[in-house]
C-alpha cells in the first residue's frame, strides 16, 4: 500500500500542501518509493507535533526519501475515532493513539487508573517493559503495529468553569470533557460527575459554549490549547496519566525494507525521548504560568478521592485479570491496597 508522490500535494508533487515533512532541496523530480501519512490530533505548534515533524525529516534524510512521512495534526484526517478505523483499516499508515486502544488492547488502559504511578519515569518503565510488551502484543493480534517508545502527555488536572475542585465532593453534578474510555466515565461516575467525549479539536468550542463544566488534561494542554481563555479553576489532582502510542498499519509496516523499518525504529525512539523531556518540562512549569495567565490554582486534597475509589478498583481488577493486575503492580507497586 505504498503511496506515491502523485497522490498529494500540488500538480507537481512537491511540496506537500498539507502535511510536513519533505527535505525542500530535494528535486521535485524525486519520487519517493513509500509515502505514508502520520496523523494526530495535537496542535501543530506543540512541541510533539515539532518532535513528529523532526522524526519524519530525519527518516526522509536517512532513507535518502525512500521513504516519506507526512505529518497531519490537528486532527486534520479526522477526529481519533475515525483516523484509528482508518488506520486499522489500512488507509492511514501511521496513527499516534491516545486513550483510544482499550477495546482491541485491553491492557492498555491500565497505565491510566487513578492514582496508580507517582511519576512519569515508573510509566515508562512499565511501558518500555513488560507491560508495554503486553499491550504490543494485543494490537498485533488486530493488525497493528505498536512501537516500543511512546510519548508524554502527562498527569491530568482538573480545570472548571463553576467552581474550583478542593475535595472529590466537588466534582458532584459537574460535566467533565474528559478524554474517552470506560476508566474516565467510571472514575467521574463515582463521585458524581458526568464524563462526556468531544474531539480533542473541539474541545475549546464545547468549553467556550459550556456545554461542559470542566476537562481533564495535563497542564501542556491546557497551555496549547489556552484554555485558561474559558476555563477559570485550575486543580492539581494528578489524578491519572496518559500518553501516546504511535502506531502503524501492519501491512503497510511489512511493506518497508528492512533498512527503512530500521530508521524509522531508531528515530521513532529518538524523538520520542526528547519529545517526553519536552512535555514534562513544559508540564512541570504549568501552574505557575497558568496563574500568571490569570486562572485561580488549588492543589486539591487527592485523599479524598483515593478513598471513594474501592469499589472502583475492585471492578478494574476483575476485568482486568490477575495477570494483568499483577504485570501492572510490578511497576507501580499496589493499587487501591
């Protein structure tokens, strides 16, 4: 499913009008052997976006533009939903997931229960391990091809319109934008909020026109999406992490030479490291500057939710399966003990 240089961009080929990506010296008589696309939700001028872009000129580069990535964010092939369909389905090549896995890889949405990693570095050293190689595991029974380095997005905080969040009675009868998934409407549910869905690209407008109380996110989000436009509380409660995980089209990754996989393993782990040094420096610097943006900061008493959280663990545990859960506390010790 090797796309040409045809298929895109202007009468001549060169440059792409849409996508990033292309070595501008390049002779736009150059047709690159495989043309494949990456598309994301993030906003172009994130710093994952930047690190994206850099991953794919230096694959270009390296491949002598045998192989070319174009890089879509903003969700500009559509909203997650569908540029996962269409990635499984093999009309898109390269997708970075965010919580979107969980009903072809279960395993994946455990790196996302509340309160179960103090940091960024456990994460990813479940991620780049065993569990990380569980979850490969089951995106490849469906035809996907995970790599082994995922990207930062961070630990989520809680931003609202009405009202700033202290303890976990608060969230009562508010409506959460939160990122999808079973764990997010469990977690809201059980302290008495409503968790709803609306694209990432959207999510500015839907907060503008208050048709929800309040989102989860972590703070570089908030920055680059500026939501502290329509969003005046700012809560800590680091409640869960999240993250991405790019991903490829297991047909079209077969199609690659050995070569061009190899130079896109090596920087797909390259710039995945810096763009994880990024978003936590970016992440660690937020509340300051979102105070300095004018949004009232409450660091919330986290307790308080950890203690309505039993039952809730108690499901997670039983769907998830003892070696699951098991595979999950070598690295983030126990959950809800």
């Amino acid at each position: 499913m090797p796309r040409h240089c045809g298929d895109f961009g202007n009468a001549r080929g060169w440059p792409p009008t849409v996508g990033v990506a292309y070595d501008p010296a390049m002779s736009t008589d150059h047709t690159p052997r495989f043309r494949y696309r990456l598309g994301l939700n993030q906003p172009a001028a994130s710093p994952t976006v930047r690190r994206l872009t850099e991953m794919a000129q230096a694959i270009g580069e390296e491949t002598s533009w045998e192989l070319l990535i174009e890089v879509f964010p903003e969700s500009r092939l559509g909203p997650d939903p569908k540029m996962f369909a269409e990635m499984r389905a093999g009309a898109l090549e390269f997708f970075m997931a965010g919580a979107t896995l969980g009903e072809v890889a279960p395993t994946s949405a455990l790196p996302l229960l509340p309160f179960a990693f103090r940091d960024s570095k456990a994460v990813f050293a479940a991620l780049d391990g065993a569990l990380g190689d569980q979850i490969r595991s089951e995106l490849a029974q469906h035809g996907i091809h995970a790599f082994r380095h995922c990207l930062q997005n961070g630990f989520h905080h809680v931003t609202t319109s009405k009202r700033p969040i202290h303890t976990a009675a608060d969230l009562a009868a508010l409506k959460i934008r939160s990122p999808g998934g079973a764990i997010a409407r469990d977690f809201f549910e059980a302290f008495g909020a409503e968790a709803g869905y609306v694209p990432f690209s959207h999510m500015y407008e839907a907060l503008k026109a208050r048709n929800y109380d309040g989102q989860s996110d972590p703070l570089g989000v908030v920055l680059s999406l500026r939501l502290y436009e329509v969003q005046s509380y700012l809560s800590l409660t680091a409640h869960w992490w999240s993250g991405f995980t790019l991903l490829a089209n297991a047909a079209a990754w077969r199609a690659l030479l050995r070569p061009l996989q190899d130079a896109v393993e090596r920087n797909v782990e390259k710039y995945a490291l810096l763009q994880r040094a990024d978003i936590e420096q970016v992440n660690a610097a937020g509340a300051d500057e979102l105070a300095r943006l004018g949004m009232q900061v409450n660091t919330a008493d986290t307790a308080t939710f950890r203690a309505g959280l039993a039952s809730f663990y108690a499901r997670w545990r039983e769907k998830a399966g003892p070696t699951a859960w098991r595979l999950l506390e070598a690295y983030a010790g126990d959950i809800g003990g």
